[in-house]
C-alpha cells in the first residue's frame, strides 16, 4: 500500500546506524574474536530476498521452491529481530481518531523488491487496496490482526510463472455487469476472513491468487512485516488503488448468479481515491542494521 512521501531516505538511515567500526574506534580489540559472526536474521532475509527476486518482475512468481526459502526465513523472524517491541511508542493509541495513524518503518527497496514493517496501535485499520502484479509475504510479527482478503473473479492481467505452481483461477460467474452496478465496481472472491495471533505462518498473496487485495484491522497492538517483489512503482504502472467492498446481494445484475449458501463468499469491489482516515508516516528503522550488497 502506499505511504506519504516522508519516509527516510537510506543515508539518513546511515548516519544514525554507525558501523561497528566506527562505535568500537576506541575499545581494544578482542584477542579472541571470532571471525565470522553469525548473520543476523534481518541480513538473512535480505540476502534470501536478493535470490529469490532476482530474475522476477510484474506478474511473475517465484519458483515454488523460492517461496519456500523465504517462508521459512519470514517464519522464523521475532520482532527483536527487528528492534520491535509492543511497548514502543508506534503501537500507543493517543487519538480518539477513528483510524490511529500507522507507522511504516522502511528497511529496504530496489527495483526487484521492497522490505518494511507496518506498526498498527490497536484498532488501526490497513483499509482494502491491491498489489498489482505482485506476490507479497506478510509476516505478523506480534499481535492479532484481523485479515479479509479477495481475488478478483475475472483476472485482470495474465500472469506468467517462473514455475507453473499456481491453482487454475475459478471463474464460475460470467464477467459482462450492467448499469445496475456503480462505476469501477467488480465482482471478487473472499479468499480470506479470519482472524490471526503471532506467532504464526506467513502468508502470500500472489498477483492473481491468495487474496491480492486485502484489509487489515488490528485488533490489539500489531507489527506486520512485508516483502513485495516487486514494490509498487508509479513509473511502471504498479498503483496502489483502494476498494470498498459490498456484500455481493447489494446489486443485482443480469446474468450473474451465485447459489445462496455461497453469496457470503463474494462480494462487490468499488475503486475508491485513498481513504482520506488514513495515515501512514514513515518512520526511521532503528533495528539491527542490514549490510547492502
Ligand atoms: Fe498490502
């Protein structure tokens, strides 16, 4: 999703992150220091990020065996890992404001990838918007979040695979809508509506499969930590666009039917200009340090 233009930029980062270097200048050296110090988590998933997105753009989808990787990075990762802890000012409610702002912490982006945390304060809401082309892994950290995600019915845009490894696209409901409906509103899938405590597995949204667009509301304190490959760009025509989603026997329209039973498990999508309730500032990652390469 997008966030205001106040992120830090990555010099900053360095100036405020010394190398160890620089901080140990007047201390001793060890006699018996280690030579290789274990890499930290943080610099693992970097690493981890850097092959597995390397040969992917818009619409592609790591091997299977990729994801694999870097689910079992993702999974492994606590917020220590990242300098989080619940009690940091960034998950604190201190407005009666209907939607706290949230706080985006920025760890890494190239053209092939990005990496950054989401901090919600209880009751903080991610409103429903989409990850066009992308496949992206979300991480709750610590917290319980709510997740509702869907997947249009009728795909978009193609998708090419590295690896053919995605479940064949259900479509059971022609596409043609009529007048009935509003503008820029389609029909989606509920793929998820469930809630979520850490720790658990991450989950993955891929460009048209596993619930592209999703909400998020936080029901205590949370931290979610996301990759995508690749990030969202303007440039390239990679939007972040919201949606408000109605229930699916809100609008009637010609030819399009759903068994009644399954009516819960669909529902309108309208595009929508960003929330104006929402409120992402970005903020200065201060966990441990990530060794560009
Ligand atoms: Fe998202």
């Amino acid at each position: 999703m997008g966030v205001e233009r106040t992120l830090p930029n990555r010099k900053e980062n360095k100036a405020l992150h010394p190398s160890p270097e620089e901080t140990n200048s007047i201390s001793k050296p060890r006699k018996c220091r280690r030579r290789h110090r274990k890499m930290s988590p943080v610099q693992k998933l970097y690493e981890t990020c850097k092959v597995v997105f390397s040969l992917c753009g818009a619409g592609v989808v790591p091997s299977s065996e990729d994801i694999q990787k870097l689910c079992s990075v993702l999974d492994a990762m606590r917020p220590v890992n990242v300098g989080l802890t619940p009690e940091m000012p960034y998950f604190r409610l201190t407005t009666a404001r209907r939607s706290p702002p949230i706080t985006y912490l920025h760890l890494f982006e190239c053209d092939k990838f990005s990496m950054g945390i989401f901090c919600l304060p209880p009751s903080g809401v991610i409103p429903l918007h989409n990850h066009p082309g992308m496949t992206v892994f979300s991480k709750l950290l610590f917290g319980t979040m709510h997740i509702k995600s869907y997947d249009w019915v009728d795909a978009p845009e193609k998708t090419s695979t590295i690896e053919n490894q995605q479940p064949a696209t259900e479509n059971p409901i022609p596409s043609e809508v009529n007048a009935v409906l509003p503008p820029a509103t389609r029909l989606a899938k509920v793929k998820v509506d469930a809630d979520y405590t850490a720790p658990c597995n991450t989950s993955i949204l891929y460009p048209t499969d596993g619930g592209n667009l999703h909400c998020f509301t936080a029901l205590t304190a949370c931290a979610v930590l996301d990759v995508l490959g690749p990030p969202y760009s303007d440039p390239d025509g990679r939007h972040c666009q919201y949606y408000l989603d109605f229930p699916f026997s809100q609008f009637t329209v010609d030819g399009v039917s759903i068994p009644e039973e399954e009516k819960e498990g669909y529902a309108w999508l309208q595009e929508i200009e960003k929330p104006d309730e929402l409120a992402v500032v970005g903020e200065l990652y201060r966990g441990p340090k990530i060794q560009e390469k």
